[in-house]
C-alpha cells in the first residue's frame, strides 16, 4: 500500500484527470500531471505539480514519472513508446501497457473479446478497398470505423452495403479500419468494473447510456437489469482484468440485444458513464481506481441512492445559472474556459427512480 | 452569481481551505489561497495558486485578494487589519469584518448571543485578577478563558473557585479573559447554517459531539433531537446570520441542558463538526460555503444518510491502512506531514444508525 503523500502521477489533464486527482488528494496522496498546457488544464487546477509537455517528449516523460511512485493515465490513446518512456523510469504504470495496446486499436480490442469468448458483433479487418467491398457484401448495414483515435462518434462512417469503398474509404481517412456489423440492440449499458493489485475485484452496478450525435448525453445508475445480464457484463470485465493482469478501473460497454450482452468497446480508465458514482454510490469510480493503483485494497461499490446524469456539451453548459438554481441537482463543472459544440464541459446530477 | 471560472480567494491554507477549495473546483471556479508556507500547505496542494505570505503583509494580502472575485477564510482569526486590506482591495469579504470581530473575541461574541437573546452561561469580563476574585466568589465551578486565540481547548483553566487570582492569570498568561459558568449539560450540539447574498437561510441537521483532551474526537449527524431543540438551534443560528448580514456558513455550539440549549461558541466558517455533510447530505457544508460567497442561490441541506465522523488526531493518522482497508469507512486525509500530537490529520467517515 502507498502510504499518504506518496505521489500519484497522471498522464492527461482533461476532466478525468481532474477528478482522479480530487480523489487522490482526499486520501492524502500527492498528484502529479502531465499534458499538453497542463497548467491551464481542468486537472492543472487541482493538482500538486502540473507539468506542460508533449507525450512525444520522452525525456520528460520520463522525468514526470522518475518523480511519481506510480502513473496513471485518463486516456486510452497514451502512445505506446510513452507507456515505455514511464517504465523505463522503474516506476509502475497501472494499468500496464498491454491494456492500453489492447484498448487503443479497435480491432485488437474485439479480437482480444472474441478470444475471451466474449461476444460482440461481427467484424472484418480492413485495409484496402477490395477488403471494405467483399466486407460489406457480407456485412450490409455496418459502420466502418478508424482503427485507432476515434472517440466520441469521431472516425466513424454508417454504410447501407453498395457504396464505392474507394471513396468511402478517401473520405473517412485515417487507416486501416475495422468494419463492424450494426447489432439490433435496444439499449447500450456499461459496466465499471476495478481490478486491486492483489486480485480483488469489485464491479459497479450496470449503467444505462443514451447517446446524442455520438457522445454520451445521459447514463442512469443502477441499470434495470436481470441477473443474466448482471452476470453476463460482469463476467466480460473479469475476463478481461485476470487476462490483462490488470491494476485499476475498467470500464466496458455493451449492446443489450434482447437480453443478450454484446461488447462494443472497452477504456482502461474511469468513464463518462460513472461519473454519477461519486454522488450514487459508496465508492466513486475515481477513488476506487486511485485505490488500486496505489496498492490499496478496493471499496463495495454499491449504489445508495439511483441517479441520473446528463452530460453538459458545449452550449449546454451555458445554462449554467439555471443549474445551479435547481436543488434538486450536483453540478460539477470541470473549470474548461469556452463552451465549444462537442466539448464536455460538466454534467448535472439528479436522483432518478429506477425502473 | 459569480460565473464559473471566477477566482474564490481563500485566507487559511488548512484542511478547511482544502476542503473549501476542492468544493470550489467542483462548481467550476478557480481558487487561490494565502498563508504561511502555502505552497506546502493542505489547501496548497489542490488549489490553481498559493501564495505564501503572513496575513500581517497587508500589501501582499491587498495584491491576492485583487486578483480573485471573493475572497473568504478558514479561521476565525483573521486580524482585523487583513480584513480590511482585503475591504481596500475592493473585492468582497465573505462573511464580513463583523462576522470576523463578533466569534474572534470570547467576550463580545457571548455579548452578541446575550444581545440577542440567545441562551449561554453566566460569563464575567476579567482584567484583573481583582475582577477574577469577585467573579469565581459568585460563579463557583467555572472555566477561564483567554479572549482571544483559543481553540481545541487552548487558553483555557477549569477552575474550583478559591484558587488565587493572580496566580491563575499569570499560569493562563495572554489577558484579557472570561470567566464562564460550567454548564450542566449531557451532551453537546452544533448547528452548521448557510445564508447566502440574498437572504436566503438553509440549515444542516445538528450534529451530536464529542470532544477528547479538548479537541472533537466524534460528531454524528442527525443528532438525535426533539422538535423544540431543534427549533432552539435554528432560532439561535438564524439570529445571528441575520443580525450579522452574514454571507456563507455559519457553525453555532450549543450545551444541551436538559433540552434546553445554551449557545457556547460560533464560528464564521465550515466547522470541523460537518465534515461528513460530505458523505451524509444532500450537499456538504464546503460546497453550500461557496455557493453562499459566490453569490449562487443555497441547496437543501437535508440528510440522506446518518453517517458519524471520528477525527484522526496525531498518531491515531498513523492507522491508516487499516482505516483504508475497513470498507465501511470512508477515509479522508489532508496531506500534512508528520502526525505531531493534537494535530488534525484525517477524518474517517462511517454509517452510523441514529437512536
């Protein structure tokens, strides 16, 4: 266990490193972060030592890490020679790099589930236009994606079959791609899930997720759920943490195909969809990954009370006033300076009756 | 309302202004905070800016609070002198220079509760050892207490009555004093209220207290209460928050003598006896603070949850990991360093079912 004033360092320095830092520093760590204009960052703000840098730039990367006792990261698309540069300091990085590798490339992520006997929906490996036009005789109704950086609806094409996967391809940019069968399901859910470096792990109760042009726009927690589709989402994450050997929180998503649990995508990190944990639940997401990550054992993360959140995006947060007059709601904001269309810029927790 | 973004300046680089801060960041508003080495301070370490500086600097403290929107406090012994360079600098002091004058001066503040006809004990103004002669001829068993600058049970003598003044004086040192009557109480409350810019007051439910060697040691929320003591605390509280103008929290202590409330101390600040507001209610006392100074309008303080607080004092911080690994328990500590004795270094939150 890292003792209190041992120092968490943090790779990102959006909103969840902001939030991951807050929890830290209520245990009595130190925080560290490392991005792009740190110091003007949502995390910059809320942190002991906020340090400006490219991830490109080894040497400082492996200066911020030489002066952490373990690093973290809040986002999946750390590069891989990064993840080296915080190893080769000796310091740990949790989770490990195979679970950024495995997370950060869309098909090595669904081929690590389909190996895991996970399901998901079908998919082909694309890399020319011969491949995207024999894929998409099969496939009909699908979305080509990037294989790497896509993020909030980003990198992403819907096919009807029939296009000239030339130009399809042209357009999207960005290869190869994975093409990804469109599954008929009902609703989407995620499951948050925490892995200790002793083997302990403590699942989240299942989130609901609504979406608006591809970003989250609402999650709801607990999800109504039977116990098959509990079981169902919990197994898939403790799949992958023992396979992984993972340290820290995992979050997967899911489509609920009549009941049936299909893994779309997973993120080696805290999650949009379990920000509502701090206000919902015994635990918060933030918490229980800093616990993990510092070697301490991890908390039940049962849900107290059912709550609702709704992303603010870009305008929406101008509507800050009126927010903070309902009582009924927690705002958090996550101290970012113009609302841009598509930046998160808080979200509006409230109770909610679960079904 | 002040605008997320805005800077809340805060006077005191403690756990309150810790915890004062990270509720500020939470809102989306930047912090700064002023005081001795506060840049390794607890407040420090989660703030955008700390400024190292003796709050008898009044050009230094003139300079800070002209680069934030409002600037407010941790302790309730900010010279009158700093209060008004921060009054010069032309931004808001909230709560004002009379809340301040009103709880840093045992006298005047039991005066104020007289005032307004809100219980205490009998007290006596003492100057000199001939005034604290005829006093404890008159008042028996009593505590003597220096005016100024005592806290945690510092400046403070029981007395039997009888002993020699004069020698009593010089072993408490730092005059003036008050003599006070013991209070025959069975237990002791606290009320922790919020008023904001206009008017408007919310009150957290009392919480039950109790102290060790001087310092709390426990407080649980919702104290058990009848109506009429109930009724008694916010009388007393709204009293004074009205009287004062006063914007932001206020805590009021009371002895419960049989039912009867006798108002002992207040301070003009987030008190040490809500600090699982954070865990209990509906919103804590540090974000209700800052919403208050900020100018936003009050949440309902309502609890959700009874939880109880037991204060790590010194060496008890040095259980850590195994308050860490109680998953009932949710563990707060504030970054200081060594756990010197009466320190405050941590406080553990747990459910508590309320009688």
């Amino acid at each position: 266990m890292l003792p209190p004033g041992s120092t968490i360092g943090i790779l990102g320095v959006g909103q969840l490193g902001r939030m991951l830092a807050s929890a830290a520093a209520k245990l009595g760590f130190r925080t560290a972060v490392f991005g792009p204009d740190a110091d003007r960052s949502p995390a910059g703000h809320v942190t002991n030592h906020a340090v400006s840098g490219s991830y490109q730039d080894l040497a400082a990367v492996q200066a911020f890490a030489s002066a952490c006792d373990v690093v973290t990261y809040e986002f999946e698309n750390v590069p891989a020679e990064t993840a080296a540069a915080v190893v080769q300091s000796g310091k740990p990085l949790a989770p490990n790099a195979d679970a950024l590798a495995a997370s950060q490339e869309r098909l090595r992520e669904k081929s690590l589930f389909r190996s895991l006997n996970i399901p998901t929906v079908d998919f082909w490996d694309i890399e020319t236009a011969d491949d995207l036009t024999n894929a998409l005789a099969e496939a009909g109704p699908s979305i080509l994606k990037t294989r790497r950086f896509g993020y909030d609806g980003k990198g992403q094409a819907r096919l009807k079959g029939g296009e000239d996967a030339a130009q399809v391809l042209a357009d999207l940019g960005g290869g190869p791609w994975i093409l990804e069968a469109m599954a008929p399901f009902q609703r989407e859910l995620s499951i948050i899930a925490a892995r200790s470096a002793n083997g302990d792990i403590a699942f989240f109760d299942l989130c609901e997720n609504q979406h608006k042009d591809g970003i989250l726009a609402l999650s709801q927690i607990p999800a109504a759920a039977s116990d098959a589709v509990t079981a169902q989402a919990r197994e898939a994450a403790e799949r992958v943490l023992t396979h992984l050997q993972y340290v820290g929180v995992l979050t997967v998503e899911f489509f609920d195909v009549d009941g049936a649990l299909m893994a779309n995508e997973m993120a080696p990190r805290v999650h949009n969809s379990g920000h509502h944990t701090l206000e919902a639940c015994a635990v918060s997401q933030f918490e229980q990954h800093i616990r993990a990550v510092a070697g301490w054992p991890l908390r039940d993360a049962k849900t107290l009370r059912p709550m609702e959140m709704l992303n603010l995006v870009g305008a929406q947060a101008n509507d800050w006033a009126a927010l903070a007059s309902d009582s009924e709601i927690d705002l958090t904001l996550y101290g970012k300076g113009e609302a841009r269309p598509g930046r998160k810029m808080g979200h509006a927790v409230r109770p909610w009756k679960s079904s």
